[in-house]
C-alpha cells in the first residue's frame, strides 16, 4: 500500500477521535441533524480504514502466496497468483483514489446530462452510446442507473437524456466525464461511408443529500403537467404523468417523466432542482469553476475534453491529461477507471500549483 494510502489513514484515525470526542459530549444529540452527520461520518471513515487493513492483510497473504510457488515451483498456480494480484491491483486503486475525494458532495450520486451536439442523427446517436457506456461503468461498479427524462432523437439515438448514477462517490468519479466528447467514424448513416464527426456534451452534478439545507419557496417555482413520450411502454402516455418544475427567480429547469406516477415524477423533479439550485449557489461562490456551459462552450470543435477516433486509427485520447488508450470498444463497454483515476490525479496536481 502506497504512503499516501497510510497518510489518508492516519488522518481519517484522527478524524473519527475528535468526532467521537465531540460524540460524547452530553448535549450532542439536541441538534439531532448534526449529530447524525457527525455519525454518518464515523461510519463512513471507519469503513474505509477497514477496507484498507482488509487489502493490506490481502497484500501479505499474496506475497506469502508467492513465496510459496516459487519455492514449490508449481505452474498451475501461477495464474492463480496472476488472477489475484490484478484483482487486488483494482480495488487498492479504486479505495486509493476514493480517499482522494474529500469533497463535501464526491460522496453523493451523481445526476448525469448528456445532450447531443453538431452532427445531427449521427450525434444522436453517439449521445445514446454515451449513455450505455456510463450504463455499464455503472454496473460494473455495482451501481443503479435510473433515467429521470428522454428525448428520442428524430431518426435515432437520443437528443437529450438524464440520469441518476446511484452509488457511493458516483459523483466524484463522473467529475471527470463533464465536458464535451467527440467521436470519429465511418459513419452507419451515411449511404457513401464517409467518415463523421460528431459532439455531445455531458454535465454531472452531485444529487443533495438531506444534510444539506437548500430551502425551496412554493411562490418561487411553477410546476406544469403533461403527456409523457419516448421510452416507458404505453401507459406512461395515456396520463399527464410528467412533471415540469420551473424555478422562477433563477430560470432553472427540470423535468421528470420516466415514472408512470405524477407524484413520483414530481418527487424526482423536486430532487433535480435540489441538486441543481445547489450547483448554482455553488457556481455563485467560485470566481472561475471548472464545469457548466460557460466554461463548456459550444457542443463543437475545439471544446472538446476527450476524443473517440475509430477511423483512420483506433484511439481513446483525453485532452486535459493526455492519457491515451487503443482499445476504443473496451472503453464503451464501461471499462472508465484509467480515464477517471487519471483526471483525479490531474484536478489534484493542478489545485496544488
């Protein structure tokens, strides 16, 4: 285990000491809401120091596995030792980069956006092969996806779809995703087989926790009704089950329709405007933010974070950390950590200069 790892470890000790301390102060619990983030975060540092002394006993137990072949001198165990040791490799990478998110919101779920640009049918469609490949990072994780609304596109693929990432830092890993991504190929629309390119931007932000106090007024928002379409099955378009929610003094946004129950719809609506009246505030406080259309740009050339080029090469390449990757398909199907790992370690150089 790294010695960044022990540092984390020693901090997170000393952490859960002076929250217990704080804990047993007689009157800790008549601020009910506190005390229950001050528990919350208990748990939360004593399961990572379990995860770390669990994989640091693993380690041992492998080198003592090692040892052992090659004193044996037994080949079928060496793929055996092979299997293990990469995947003990993932797992002390993921908690390693788990305890680099120390943001109040990395821990949250994520609210993913992802809006189809330049290139028609064709970004379109690429907007859809984003959505299934955070789909399987998703599952590959053991997360939930739950799609909130989705605009089909006019002859294929989506023009706009949002999601719920749900999982625990669902938000601080898809930090890296916030951006515009674009796609080369040969495109399967395209009667003359030329080669396309095409844009779709994606936005993440972090689903608010109830630990967070953001006071929405009745005055301040105007909800409207109407006939759901797209995906969810016929009955979901015999009712004015969706939900718009307009939040008058910002201007913001939202909607929800994947539910066939308006009271869900609007349920799911109000946690969106949530996240996003969040975001806001937060963008309020920040001279110069990292993320949002802003600082995105247009849905083109040129504001692109990251690169999927099929023709006349195979290449995976992000533009802020230069990490590049030949296995495009590999990427698609969800397999996101190198990209993820390596902008985390990017955002974290960078805030220190």
């Amino acid at each position: 285990m790294s010695s960044g790892g022990h540092f984390e470890i020693e901090k997170k000790t000393r952490e859960i000491e002076d929250l217990e301390k704080s804990a047993s102060i007689p009157d800790f619990w008549n601020d009910n809401h506190n005390a229950k983030k001050v528990m919350s975060k208990i748990t939360e540092n004593k399961k990572v120091i379990a995860n770390f002394k669990r994989l640091s006993s693993e380690l041992e137990n492998l080198v003592e596995f090692e040892t052992l072949l090659k004193e044996s001198g037994d080949e079928s165990l060496e793929k055996e030792l092979n299997s293990k040791q990469a995947e003990l490799e993932r797992e002390i990478t993921s908690i390693d980069m788990s305890m680099k998110l120390s943001g109040q919101v990395d821990k949250n779920n994520a609210i993913v956006a992802i809006h189809a640009g330049a290139g028609g049918t064709e970004s379109c469609d690429w907007a859809e092969i984003l959505l299934r490949m955070y789909e399987r990072w998703s599952e590959k994780k053991g997360f939930e996806t739950e799609i909130t609304d989705i605009l089909p596109g006019e002859e294929a693929g989506i023009k706009s779809v949002t999601s719920i990432i749900k999982g625990h830092f669902a938000y601080g890993f898809m930090q890296s995703e916030i951006g515009v991504h674009r796609l080369v190929r040969i495109s399967p629309f395209d009667s003359n087989k030329r080669r396309h390119t095409s844009f779709t931007s994606v936005d993440v932000i972090p689903e608010i926790e109830d630990d967070i106090d953001i006071i929405i007024e009745e005055k301040d928002i105007r909800i409207d009704t109407y006939r759901a379409s797209g995906h969810g099955g016929q009955h979901v378009n015999k009712t004015d089950s969706a939900v718009r929610i307009t939040h008058l003094p910002t201007g913001i946004v939202v909607q929800s329709q994947n539910e066939r129950s308006q009271i869900k719809n609007r349920a799911t609506s109000m946690k969106l405007l949530k996240a996003r009246l969040y975001e806001f505030e937060q963008d309020k406080r920040r001279k110069v933010t990292e993320k949002h259309y802003d600082d995105k740009g247009s849905i083109a050339w040129g504001n692109q974070i990251r690169s999927y080029v099929f023709m006349p090469y195979q290449l995976v390449k992000d533009h802020r950390t230069g990490l590049e990757f030949p296995q495009i398909d590999i990427i698609l199907d969800g397999d996101l950590d190198p990209f993820m790992y390596s902008y985390l370690d990017w955002k974290l150089k960078n805030s220190r200069k």
